[in-house]
C-alpha cells in the first residue's frame, strides 16, 4: 500500500461493498445549459407538435451517396474522410444532413412505414485545407400520406404545399419565412424550394434576408439510387441563422393589449394569372401600409368552369381592425377600395364575377 485510498479499499472490503448506499457524490460544479439551448428546445417542440419524430443517424456514410448531394461549387468544403473507417459504405463523414435523412427514410418504407415524419438535429462536416470544418444543421423528412382517409375526407398525399406549410409554422417564432423556387440538383425541378428568413418591421415585410435552407422533393435521380418507390420530402436549413433569428425576434417582441373594438372581415374573389402567386398578393395589400389591415390570408383556390385557361381564382379573406374606434361601413369600402385598385394596378388582377 502506498497511498491512503489503498487502505480505504482494504477496509471497505472488508467491511462490504455491498452495505454503501448507491448515491452519487454531490456535483461540485452547477450544469449549465450550451449556448442557443432554448432556440433549439422551442424549434424541437414546434416539430414534435406538428407530429414529426427525432431521428438520431451515425453521420458515416457512403462516399458515392454523399456525392448525390454535394454542392461541387468553387471554395466548398472538400469531403471528410475517415482514416480507418468501420466499413466501405461508412468512409466518410456526411457532407449534409439530406444524406442521412434519405437513408433513414428508405429504412423505415422498406419496414412498412408509410406515412413518415422525420427530423434530426445534427452537424455536417467538410474540409478546408488541412482543418476540418462542422456546421449544425435541422433537416426534416417526410413520406405518404398528409391526410388519412376517414368519414368525411379523401386521403390526400404529402406534397410540397405541406412542406412549405410546416416550415413556415416552425419557423414563425423566428420572424417567418419567404420561399421561392429553385433549389439544387438533388431536388425534383418545379417541386422545390430555397428558403430565406424575413423579418417584420411595422407590420411590413423586410428585404429577404440569405437563404437558409432548400425543401422540396427528392430527384428522380437520387430516388432510383436509394430504390425509393415513394415520394419523398426532405427540407434542410443552417441552424445557426435560425437560432439568432429565434433570439432576435424575441428580444423584439413587446405585448399587446387586445383591441377593444371587433374586428372586419372582406372576402375577394380574385382572377389571377397562374404566375401570380398569393405571396405577392400579400405583398401588394401590405404595401399599402394600412394599419387597419391585421391579417390577409388565403381560403380557397379553384381552376376550370368559367375560369379561363392560364388563369387561376385565388379567394383572399382580409381582417380589418382599429384600436381607436369601430370602423364605419365608409371605412371598410375605402379600405376595400385602395386594395382592389392596388391589386388591379401591380398584378393585374380582376374581380370575379361568375
């Protein structure tokens, strides 16, 4: 023996192991939480909410699968190789969370897992000279159906309007979000998307702000590779602009007593070109910069009968509210007025009439 602990052990031995009570020392030093905590708590509760599941995938992956989702632009991270990898379809370190999220997806349909609803939390991982390079990304995933048969409605499969409709719900509490199409190769054209954050300013949108992400659905090309006989959907977004845009438009945020004075609601029937869509049609009504105008959002879309061909019929219901006085029919018509004129002088658009 030559230290005290060794005769510590002698005694306890002796004494029983077994007749210790099996606690834990007290901490010396308190836990604290890493930095950006609460961003990711409240963006993981919203995607629980909206019933997608945490998938947590080892990030080693093949190097050909990799390569499928690649962005080969000049001054990219190169490809992070692993100097014994474990097998030859884990040899690298994945390059994107699509990759893995892919894979997880055509695990779980080849199970007999239809309708999926995935999301992960993770890094990505490059090259840049000899140093190594990790990024935090969130990236969603999504199969089957978005809507189950039941009594009163058709199953409806999972499209991009849902997606896009996910994303803006998870994305509100940092400032919102402004998509338009396009994305990288390994998405379907003319079903993708990139995504930008916006923030508020007044009740007016601000300036898209850089992308953060693409969503949209899974090539053909990529598709056949992994053998996917389903549609699949995958978003993905930097995490990071994410986080601080979390905290920002909290820190902006102030209370608002509600209104005394009840509220308006205009209904339009809009003929509009099939280009035009009900983003711009958003714009242009808060353009106007009308503080009566609470809320614009879109009810009803319908194409064919009396519609003529290219055109489409986009029904926009618009709040109206005063925090000073109940608005007058005379307002409302003004109110209603400026939009219409506003919405026939910048898109184009006409009144439906049949």
């Amino acid at each position: 023996m030559t230290r005290e602990v060794d005769l510590v052990e002698e005694v306890a031995r002796h004494y029983g192991f077994d007749k210790f009570p099996p606690r834990l020392p007290a901490a010396r030093l308190p836990a604290r939480r890493l930095p950006h905590a609460e961003a990711v708590d409240r963006l993981r509760e919203r995607l629980l909410g909206l019933g997608y599941q945490e998938a947590v995938p080892i990030p080693f992956v093949d190097e050909a699968h990799d390569a499928l989702f690649r962005h080969e632009a000049a001054g990219s991270p190169g490809v992070a190789r692993i100097a014994n990898p474990l097998a030859e379809d884990a040899a690298v370190l994945r390059s994107t969370g699509a990759v893995t999220m892919v894979r997880t997806l055509e695990w779980n349909l080849n199970r007999g897992q239809r309708n999926l609803r995935l999301f992960e939390i993770g890094r990505v991982y490059g090259t840049a000279g000899s140093k190594t390079v990790e990024a935090p990304v969130l990236t969603l995933g999504a199969a089957g159906l978005a809507r189950d048969k039941s009594v009163y409605d058709a199953p409806r499969a999972f499209g991009l309007e849902d997606l896009k409709g996910d994303l803006e719900v998870l994305l509100e509490i940092c400032g919102g979000i402004e998509a338009a199409g396009g994305g990288p190769a390994w998405l379907q054209p003319g079903r993708s998307l990139r995504v930008r954050l916006a923030g508020s300013n007044g009740g007016q949108r601000a300036a898209e702000s850089a992308a953060v992400g693409v969503a949209g659905q899974v090539s053909r090309r990529v598709a056949e590779r992994f053998k996917l006989k389903h549609d699949v959907w995958v978003a993905e977004l930097q995490l990071e602009p994410l986080v601080r845009a979390f905290e920002d438009h909290r820190a902006a945020r102030q209370l608002v007593p509600l209104p005394r004075f009840p509220a308006v609601e205009r209904d339009f029937s809009l003929v509009l070109d099939d280009g035009v869509t009900f983003d711009r049609v958003a714009r242009a009504v808060r353009g106007l910069g009308i503080p009566e105008i609470e809320q614009v959002e879109a009810v009803d879309i319908f194409r064919g009968g009396a519609i003529p061909a290219g055109k489409h019929s986009l029904l926009v219901r618009i709040t109206l509210q005063s925090r000073e006085a109940t608005l007058t029919e005379a307002q409302v018509n003004e109110v209603s007025g400026r939009v219409v004129e506003a919405l026939e002088r910048e898109l184009g658009a006409t009144l439906r009439t049949a």
